[in-house]
C-alpha cells in the first residue's frame, strides 16, 4: 500500500474534532490496509514502531531530525529552527518545506508502508560508529522521496508522536466498526441481541441491533487486547481470518497482560461491608511489575506495558533463580531497600532505578526487594479465572528461598476493625496503604473492579485520597516561575464511557523548582496548537497538551464547578478539586488515570455537596452550599 494513501487519512482525522467522525475514517482506512500492512499500520497510527513492549525508538533526537530536513529541502538550520518556533511541529515544517525544495534528488521513488516502516526499523538498529551520518542519510532519503503530506508524517515518526488524537479505545472501536456485519451474520448471535433488545423497544430498529453488537464486539476486542497487549498483530489477524483470528489470540509468556486496577473506599468498615471476608494486602510505595519468565528467558514490564528488563539485572536474576515453574507471569511490587537498615526507601528513591546508563552500579547501590501478590500464568495455564485465593496458593509454591522475591504481606479477615489495624501498621511501617481483595474473583485485566479495593493514607482535609490526574495543557510561567516557562497545570480525568479527558481542576502548587524543569521538558514536546480531539475542556491553557502524563494529587475536598467539565451534563455543572497540590508523576498510561465516575463516587462520600463559584479565588468567599 502506497504510504501517501494512509497520510491522506492521516490528514484527515488530524482535522476532525469529533471522535465519532475520527472513528468512522479510521475504520474506512483500516478496511482499505492489506495484511501484510497492517500491523505497521496500526502501530504508526499509535506513533510507534511496533508494540509498546518492544520499546522500538528510531533514535533520531530533534537535532538531527532538522538536519536530515536540511539535507533534504536544501534549507538552512536557521531558517527551519525559525519555522519551528513559529508553527510549534518539526512534520509542519517539512511539509512547507518539502513543497518548495531548494535541490532536487538525483533519485526518488513512490513510498510505500513497507518501505518507510522498515527504514525507519533499520535506522533504529544503527549503532556505533558513523552511526548518526547513517541515520541521517536514510532519514534525509525518505524526505527526498515524499511529498508536502508525506514528509510530514514521516518526521512526526522518530518524534513518536502522530499527532492524529487516536487512543487504542478508538482503534478498538474502529476494528469493531469494520467487523459488526460478520458478528451479525451469526443467527444465533443476532437473535440474542433482539431478545435482550425487546426488553426496551416494542420494535426493535435494526440501527439498534448493529449499536449493540458493535459494543459487544468491542469488548471481545478489548478482552484480547487486555492478555496481549499488540493492537498490531490483533488486527493483522482479523484481516486475516476474520472474527475467527480472534480465536488464536491467547496468553503468551513475552507479551504483557493489561494489569487490574484497583477501586477506593474510604473506610475499613465499607470495604468489609462490599467484600465480606477478604485478603488485605500491604500496599508498597514501589514500581509495579509484571514478570515473565519461559524456559530461562525473564521480561519485566512495567504497568504500563514498557520492556524494563535491562534495569534490574538483581530481579531478573532472582526470577530465574527462585521462581521454580518453568513459564510463569505473575506480578509485583519492587522497592528500594537499604541493606543497612533494613528499611524500604520512599518511591522517589525506588524510581532512581529505572535508568538507561549506570544500571549495574545503581543495582549495588539500591538492592531491590520484590513482593509478589498475583499469579496469572504458571507452567501453561491460564491462572487468571481461578479464584484469587487458588492464585496466591499457587504463587506462594512457585516461589523458592532466596532474599530478593517474597510474597506481599497480608491477612484475611472479615473484621474491620482487624483490617484498620492492619492499614495502621502498614502505614506506620512507611507503606502506602492497603489493598483488599475478593476471595473468589478472577484477575480481570485492563479493568477496575471492586474485586481490589485500595485505602490509602489520609491527608488533611474532606478528600481523604489521593488522585491521579492527566495533564492536557499548561499556563506559562509569570514571575519567579517564568525561567521555567510553565507556572501551572491543567489536568483532567478519564471518562470511559466517551474515551474522553474531561477537565478537573488547575495546578499551581506542590510543584518543586525541579519539578517545574522536569514538567516543562516533557510537555513542550507534546505540545499542541489546538485542542486534541480526545480532551474537553472549557478552560483554554497556554499550551494544550497531548494526553499522556498522569501525576498525583491530593486536594482539600471535591466541589461542584461550572467551569470544568468532569460530570457536567446538560443543566447540571461538573466537579472540580479545592486546592490542589501535585504530589509525584505517576508510572501509569492516561487512561488509568482517576475516572469520572470514581470522582463523583468520591464526592458523594464526603457527605456535603457544594458549587464552586467562578469568582472563587483568593479573597472569595468559597464554595456555595446546595
């Protein structure tokens, strides 16, 4: 397939401001793209080179990304550093660029997706000396090769970051689009749908039956998304085999599973109340890993699905060493502990670990301890369906002696009083908090459930937990702040039910010198001219933002606000944080960040329900109680 026909749709969903029109134009380019394309499709449409697990870069940094324009349109670097900061987006300016070329090529041809996805592989592969000149060469080829719409994409690649506004809840939802009229050519399942359907309408419009199976098979999509977390290959095979390719998508020892996410209480008491008797487990302040171990080979991911297993040679040794079956995935919490006395480092000290350089001295330095609490695959089984507390069973025997690896301290009690005195002395003790879970549930992957409930350490105030919120913009900085070039945040939650960032509150405190610096270098680079398609919001920031940073924040209490539209419905205003401070970036993808139903949960537990007033602010009144 030529690369130009999927710039062309590229284009197109770049423009669009409605999810549901982006979703419908990606289903219609997905159903164009062969098999044999497919997964370089799907994964440049994500702004990478293969699956988040494989940590494929191309290893071309903005410096040389201006030089291989250069070289190829023939302009000087002061002239497109110049357009760089006028336009915000180094593909832009190749595109203007690309369309008046300085200098011809001696030799261009037609690209196709084949030819620009492995060229870009290839170039990350270079290393060594001459390198760089390599790198540079092939980059400034594929320019010479493109056109104006071409040229801007194939920059935006090594960038990593499209630009499209696509999530994978929206690939997911395209691939279900493409596929709702074969899930419907089974009888059986189109009657089913029909019956459930009559329960609401008298007649049932067929537009109705294909919007329920449209969902059904989303989910199915996502079910095998969630224990192998490839987009690529998932839609490679159903182009393939059709419906029938999601049959062969299965658990494999390599490939992370999408991890559990936790619910929140915000008492001993209703957590006994929802669950009955249950394992409380200590919540550690560390890294959650999931490990992978087949015939020897150990992979460690990170929660968020990223290949981390060349920064702890310590734990990937431990796997190999005490953990006896022979394939095994089962998770995990990591921390830093101080030999010296025998005490946990806080996660800031843990998080020093997770380094490219430096990696075998750092592991002398800080030793990690791993407490394992979940066991998802051991020795070819699936142990996912089995009840939580065969899990643990299962992973206490797996385990052999050794320092490095032991199960996650607990107790199993129906008593709340019991539990709060286990969340006291694990807090007392450094921990975090708590995780309770249900005895009989299943690991559900990728979802949250109440079958994990976490409490977690109290702060001042009617919140009484913290959240974790997505950055989709930032205020310049104005006064002492404004060497930084960023004073403040805006931030949102996810809203599941529109694949949606829905703003929550802005944040100007908590914030470290160092951390304006930290904050400032990652967002300018995924800095956006508009609005991106996924966020809504009616405050409008200095510079809007991608979503992908999730931080942490705690808050005085939760209050009704017109101005942000987390919860707002027609009529009815949404909620907002009351002086909130950020506390520490989160190793989390945006859409595990707080919801917008655990917001309104929340807010509803704190037992008054107030307006925020658009005129609050130093010197006001406060919230207005309804």
């Amino acid at each position: 397939m030529e690369f130009s026909e999927i710039c062309e749709y590229f284009d197109r969903i770049e423009s669009m401001a409605s999810r549901l029109e982006m979703t419908q134009i990606l289903a219609q380019m997905l159903s164009k793209v062969p098999a044999q394309d497919m997964r370089h499709v799907i994964y440049l449409s994500q702004g990478a080179l293969g699956p988040r697990h494989h940590s494929i870069e191309a290893g071309l940094g903005e410096g040389l990304i201006v030089q291989g324009i250069g070289k190829a349109t023939g302009y000087q670097k002061e002239e497109i550093l110049k357009m760089y900061k006028e336009v915000g987006d180094l593909g832009t300016v190749c595109q203007r660029l690309a369309g008046r070329k300085k200098q011809r090529a001696l030799f261009s041809g037609k690209l196709t997706v084949e030819k620009v996805f492995s060229n870009f592989v290839k170039i990350s592969q270079l290393s060594g000396s001459g390198s760089q000149d390599s790198k540079l060469r092939m980059f400034a080829e594929l320019i010479n090769s493109s056109g104006g719409t071409e040229a801007k994409y194939i920059t935006r690649i090594p960038l990593g970051n499209m630009r499209l506004g696509i999530g994978d809840p929206t690939i997911m939802e395209a691939l279900a689009l493409n596929y709702t009229g074969e899930f419907l050519s089974d009888r059986k399942m189109r009657r089913k749908i029909a019956e459930e359907l009559k329960e609401k309408f008298d007649d049932v419009p067929e537009g109705e039956v294909a919007r329920k199976a449209r969902q059904r098979l989303r989910a199915i999509i996502e079910g095998k998304y969630n224990i192998f977390s490839d987009l690529g290959e998932i839609a490679r095979r159903l182009k393939e085999n059709g419906l029938k390719g999601l049959d062969e998508i299965s658990i494999q020892a390599g490939t992370p599973i999408r991890p559990t996410l936790a619910e929140r209480l915000p008492s001993s008491k209703e957590i006994i109340e929802k669950l009955g008797k249950c394992e409380v487990q200590a919540k550690y302040d560390g890294l959650r890993v999931q490990c992978h171990k087949e015939n020897g080979k150990v992979t460690i991911f990170s929660r968020q699905s990223e290949n981390i297993t060349p920064m702890f040679p310590d734990l990937v040794e431990a796997v190999k060493v005490q953990i006896k079956a022979q394939t095994a995935i089962f998770e995990g919490e990591a921390l830093a502990f101080n030999e010296e006395t025998e005490q946990y480092f806080p996660f800031q000290v843990t998080i020093t670990r997770k380094r490219k350089y430096d990696v075998a001295q750092k592991a002398i330095e800080l030793p990690l301890r791993l407490f394992a609490f979940d066991l998802m695959f051991a020795n070819g089984e699936n142990t996912m369906p089995l009840p939580f507390i065969e899990r643990g069973r299962r992973l206490a025997q797996i385990i052999g002696k050794g320092d490095t690896i032991r199960i996650a301290k607990s107790i199993v009690t129906d008593d709340a009083k019991e539990l709060e005195d286990f969340f006291l002395e694990s807090i007392e003790n450094g921990l975090e908090g708590i995780i309770a879970k249900d005895l009989n549930a299943p690991y559900i992957a990728g979802a949250r459930k109440f079958a994990w409930i976490k409490l977690k350490r109290s702060y001042k105030g009617e919140l009484n937990d913290s959240v974790d919120l997505t950055i989709i913009g930032y205020f310049r900085g104005r006064g002492k702040r404004a060497q930084f070039g960023l004073g403040g945040l805006l931030t949102a939650v996810y809203d599941e039910k529109s694949d949606t960032f829905r703003s929550v509150t802005k944040i100007g405190t908590g914030m470290s010198e160092q951390m304006l610096s930290e904050l400032e270098s990652k967002l300018s680079k995924i800095a956006k001219k508009q609005k991106p398609a996924r966020v809504e919001s009616d405050i409008i920031p200095d510079v809007w933002t991608e979503p992908k940073y999730v931080i942490e924040v705690v808050a005085d209490e939760i209050t009704r606000s017109p101005m942000h539209t987390a919860g707002a419905q027609k009529g009815s205003p949404g909620y907002a944080l009351r002086f909130p401070r950020m506390i520490k970036f989160r190793e989390k993808r945006a859409e595990e960040s707080t919801s917008v139903a655990e917001i309104i949960e929340m807010h509803k537990k704190q037992g008054t329900r107030q307006v925020e007033s658009p005129k609050d602010g130093p010197g006001a009144q406060g919230p207005q109680r309804i």
